[in-house]
C-alpha cells in the first residue's frame, strides 16, 4: 500500500508535536498532507513551517473534504474529538483521536458506533500502553503469573501543575471546556492502564473530588477514588495536580503476590505457595508463605506517541491489530465519569454508569460555571515533559 | 524511689513476653512481683518458671489488693482492660494497658476518667512510638520543616494471618471476644501513629471494611478508609490480614515537599520554594518548584515494650512525662470505631463518634454473631514477629 496521507486536526500542543514528526518522516508508510486549526497564528506558524507540501485549513471538515488525506489524528479539545470523529468516519477516514475519546460516555458510545459502521482504522492515542512495564504487568496477569487480583492501588500524584498552567487555556480546566480536571486531561492513560493491566473494570465507585481545591479553577484538581470490582478486589487510585514533588506508584495485591510499580522499575514478590492455599492449610499460627522479590526484567522499546502512530498506520496499510483500539477510549472515561458522578451525588455509583445522569449533572455544572475565563485566550505551552 | 513492684494481668502472648523481661530485671527500678491468669495451666507455667518469688492469683482483684503490687500492667483480652485499669486506678495503683485502651470510646472515657481522679501514672502500650523512624516524623511535622499537610496514605497491609492464627484463640476475632478484627488487634500502632505524627485527628471518615473476606472470621479483615482533616487535607488508610507480602508504606505529601516512610527508609523530598508560593508566583506553564530527595538519619534506639514499660516506671519514680499517655489510646480507638461505624451505615461519620450509636452497633454484631468457636479454647502463641 501506498503512504497514507495524515491530516491533523487542532495545532494545540499535542498537535503541534504530532505533526512535527509526521512532517519528518519518523513514521513508516505516513506522509503528513494537510493540518487545520481555527487559529490564524498557528496556521501562519504551519505555513513559515511547511510551506505548502502540507495543506492548511481553518475549517476541520474542509480538511476532511479535501480529498487529501487517507487519515486523521484529532489533537484538538476534549469536547470535540467524538464530533470530529464521527464526521471523519462518515467521510470514510481512518481516525487517531488523542485522548480522552470524549468527555461523558454518551458521546463516545455514538463514535464507537459511527466507527462500526465505517470501513476505517480507529486508534485512540493510549501512548503508556506503549510502555513496556506496564506490557509486562499485564502479561503477569493475564498469564496467570499473578492470580486473582485482591487489591489494587495507584497514587499518581506527579502530575503538578501551577496556576500559570491553568490560565494558558481558555478551555483548560472549566466544565464547558475541558469537562474535568485532572481525570479529563492528565490521568486518562493510568485509567486505561488500571483496567487495561489487571483486565477489570471496577463494579461500583466511591469517590471524593476536590474542585478548584489548589488552583482557581472550577474542576477537580485532587481525587481519591475506591473501587470494588466483580471478583470481590477493591482498588484506590488517588490523583492530585496540587502536590509536589508527586508520587506514581501501582501496587496490585494479588493471590501469588504482590507487584509494585515505581520509579520505572517492576518488583514481584512472588509466593511459592499461593497465599489461598498457604491459609487453609497452614497449621502454625504465625506464618507467611516464603516470598522471592524478583525484579523483572523489562525489555523493548517505549516508543510513546510514535509508537501509536506507528502502529495505527501499519494497521492501516496491513491490517494489523491494534495496541491501542479507539472503541476501548470509553472505558477509563466510564471511570473517570463514575468518580466525577460519585463525587457529585456523594453516594456510590454503579458501572457502567448511567450516561443520561452524568450527562444531566454535566451539563448542571456547566450552568453553574462561575468561571470568567477569556475562552478565547489561548497559548501553546512547550509539551515537553507532558505526556 | 524503691523499685516498683509490678504485677501482670493476663498470662497470654504479651503478658508472659511483659513478665518475662520483668523478671529478669531488664527494666530498671522494676520488679515482677505477681501475676494473674484465670487459666490454670499458665498459672501451673508461672510457677514453674518463677517459682514463689511472684505471687500467683486467678482473680486480678486479688491481685490489686494483695499489697505486693505498687503498678499492674494489663495484657488481657481487649473489652477487659477498661474495667480492670478502673479497679487498678481505685486501688491507686499506676497502670499500664496494652493496646488497644479497650474496644469503643464510651469505655475508654470512663477508664480516662478513673485516671484523673486517681493519683497515679497511666501509660498505654504503645511501644511503636519508641521507634525513631516515627519520631522523626513527628519531628518534622512539629518543626514545621514539611509544612500544612495535604494528604496522609498508608497502606499497611503486612499483617498477614492464616486461618490457624484466628482458630487459635476463642476471643479472637469475634465480635464479643475482641469486639473487631485487624483494627482491633493489629492496627492500634498505626492509627495511633498515624495521628501523633501528623498532630491530625480526622473530622470525617467514609471506610469500606471486609467481613471474614480472606478468612473464616466474623470481623473485618480488610479495611480501606477515607478521611478528611480540619484543615482540607485528606488521607487513605489501607489494612489487611489477607494479603501475603504485604505493604508497609506511609506517605505524607506537604507544602514544602513529601515524606515516605518505607522499608525502614525516612526520604524527604524537600522543597526550595514551598509550593503554595511557588504556585502563586512561577509563571511558566509547565515546571515544579525544585525538589531534593534527603535519606533523613535515622538515630537512636527502637526500644519496642521494654522501652515503654521503662518510660512508664521512670514516670512512676520520677515524674517524668509519658510518651504514650494512656488517655491518648482514646485518639486510635475513636478511628478506629468511626471506620467500624462508616463501614456499618455505609455512610459518613463525624468525629468525634455517636459512642453511644457506636456502643448500640457492636451490640447489633455480638447479638447477631454466627461464631461457633469455643470460647474457651486458647492457645498461647510464639509472639516472635509481633508488634
């Protein structure tokens, strides 16, 4: 197969970054063709850049008219990636859409179903699932190495940002704009990991936000979350954009050990008995199963955004199956929408979550917005460090 | 001052590990001079190991009168000690009570009530505060080098305790017999600690608690709570006798940095700007204020019990203060009801807690407990490896 031909849309930050690499070659098979952004300074920006080898546009669906691209990778806010995905697969265009898939799973359960009904190749830009700790500890449960999962628990707190983050955007961190905070715009990767690495999706949430609790802001900037799942595990994610310095650590507990994830390096203590059999059939009292710490070796490359890309063009050109398939976007956004809606209504929330409600208490949060930001103020930050 | 002549109340795993260092005059100015058990077969042990150098009763209110004791240390089951410290207190005599300071609130006021009106010393075993490490902390908290605290999170879940722990006991691990299980039993160091380094009390608690989740036992088992403070910080605490290894990781986050305390590790992740102002004068978008990760020293000597029982003797000829003042059991415990309670109404609870709603709840447990143990059974286990 030919190049595929890829347009981005929205020259924000990831945008930006999108198309410098495209632009250069870095990903086999993909030719950057055309960019749209409403912005007449980033378009100038992409002109004095590219000249014309890559066709501008203000409009996103002239782009997708234009007849010049095979492909589209959304970059542009939250709010607007299922619209312009659903346009994209109506006109027979492959799609990346940067995450989150959207805001509320409404939205997103109709791009999963105008991606169904197109012919086309849907990625949703999950770049940590390119890491390849996070590839081993699923391969440690889904081989059985760990066994059933009894806890899981991941603080990831190293996401600081000050308050001169937040005023950079008009869009950023309102519920008009962003539809959250820290949930929307910095953990949609360890959502989709916490699922995607232990294979589970919790049952019901009880979560508890702080809203503008360390910035002027109007959305969620500190989280902590429990969850139940199915299988009678629970887990606790706790998420803050107000602490420095941060923590990231993932433990999961399991019935043949214990994982710990933490400053990029995978320990499994491993029992030699697992711990189910060890307790009905230990007769001492005080006890424990004999544990080996085992450091496990990770290999391959964490190739990141490319590495996305990459990927979603050879599927493109050669059928391949995805890492990272865009119909999967909606299942830490469930997550995210079950702890916003736990927070709001201060009760437990069952999964999946009841989209009209969450819609509804969206919507109710937007109407009490007290935020005066200049919606239209706008300044691209240097994404370096950003994930 | 003379020595003082110590009786022990209860010859079960901690009572006989007390007795035995009393004897052999490890705590200065101390001496065993008797000991009580209501179990025939440990008095028939005393006498053979100590001969009638200590008196030996069945009834402890013998023991109280019996004019050869100045200061008892109680180490009976749980819902005793309150009882048994109020007759010590109205013989005058100085108390030291293991932990936990009894099994509500409601119980434990009238024991710190006894004690004001008596005109003795009143510690309580809380030998974890002798540990440095923890000292530390409190160090650091007091001194104000962390600054406000924002979040508290420890998991502590290495308290793993097969089926035959729990079988080896009667009391254990019933509602009447211990009144509650691993906060009971095997947290009171750490939900005391978690307070006392931290100066915090919480001012609401929402907890999720295990009944008999990894083992065949009516109580809790497995604990995840939620607390928030005064002063807007929150906190996770995380507790289990299930998992196997467990976890033991605290972790404090704070305006001028983080502290972890972690395999006998103290790290300080220090600040140069503390982030308050850093966030309300940097300007940049992205950026942290600059962070230095200090292994603080750790000095001085984990003096576990022995330390405590000295602590409370040197209080007793001296008039030292106590590091664990037996009216601060109250802090622990009021926690750890309120989690209890949380769990049960599956709500929120204020602190301080309802005790009298707390008192009615437990009743509700012990009235419809299940438990077929023989009450009587009991077994004297090696206490190597607790705390």
């Amino acid at each position: 197969m030919e190049n595929v031909r890829v347009g981005i849309i929205g020259l924000g930050n990831m945008g930006t970054n999108h198309a410098k690499y495209l632009y250069r070659k870095a990903i086999d098979g993909a030719v950057l063709t055309a960019i749209s952004d409403h912005n007449e300074e980033r378009l100038a920006w992409a002109e004095k850049q590219w000249g014309d080898s890559v066709q501008r546009f203000q409009d996103p669906q002239q782009l997708m008219a234009s007849g010049v691209v095979d492909a589209v990778l959304i970059a542009t806010p939250h709010y607007s990636h299922t619209e312009l995905a659903i346009k994209a697969f109506e006109n027979q265009l492959h799609v990346m859409v940067e995450k989150p898939a959207g805001v509320y799973t409404k939205q997103v359960k109709q791009m999963n179903a105008a991606a169904a009904k197109s012919n086309t190749v849907f990625g949703i830009m999950y770049n940590q699932r390119t890491n390849p700790i996070y590839q081993k500890l699923r391969d440690l449960v889904q081989s059985g190495e760990l066994g059933e999962i009894k806890r899981t628990n991941w603080i990831i707190t190293d996401w600081y940002r000050p308050q001169s983050y937040y005023d950079s955007g008009g869009w950023r961190a309102t519920w008009e704009g962003e539809g959250g905070g820290v949930l929307l715009n910095q953990d949609p990767h360890q959502l989709d990991l916490w699922q995607w690495t232990t294979g589970l999706m919790p049952k019901r949430v009880r979560a508890f936000c702080g809203f503008g609790k360390y910035h002027s802001i109007e959305v969620e900037d500190d989280v902590t979350a429990y969850v139940e799942y199915e299988n009678g595990a629970t887990g606790v994610f706790v998420t803050s954009t107000g602490e420095a310095p941060g923590t990231n650590r993932y433990e999961i507990s399991a019935n043949n050990g214990k994982v710990v994830i933490e400053n990029g390096k995978l320990t499994f203590h491993r029992l030699r008995t697992p711990e189910r059999e060890f307790n009905a059939t230990y007769k001492g009292g005080f006890g424990a199963p004999e544990c080996w710490e085992i450091n496990v070796p990770i290999r391959g490359n964490h190739s990141e955004h490319q590495g996305i890309t990459q990927d979603w063009i050879n599927a493109i050109r050669s059928g391949s199956p995805l890492l990272a398939p865009g119909e999967e976007g909606i299942r830490g956004l469930e997550i995210s929408n079950a702890i916003h809606l736990s927070s709001w209504l201060d009760d437990w929330v069952d999964l999946p979550v009841d989209e009209d409600l969450y819609y509804k208490k969206l919507q109710e949060a937007i109407a009490a917005s007290t935020s005066d930001k200049d919606r239209s103020a706008s300044k691209t930050l240097d994404v370096k460090g950003t994930y």
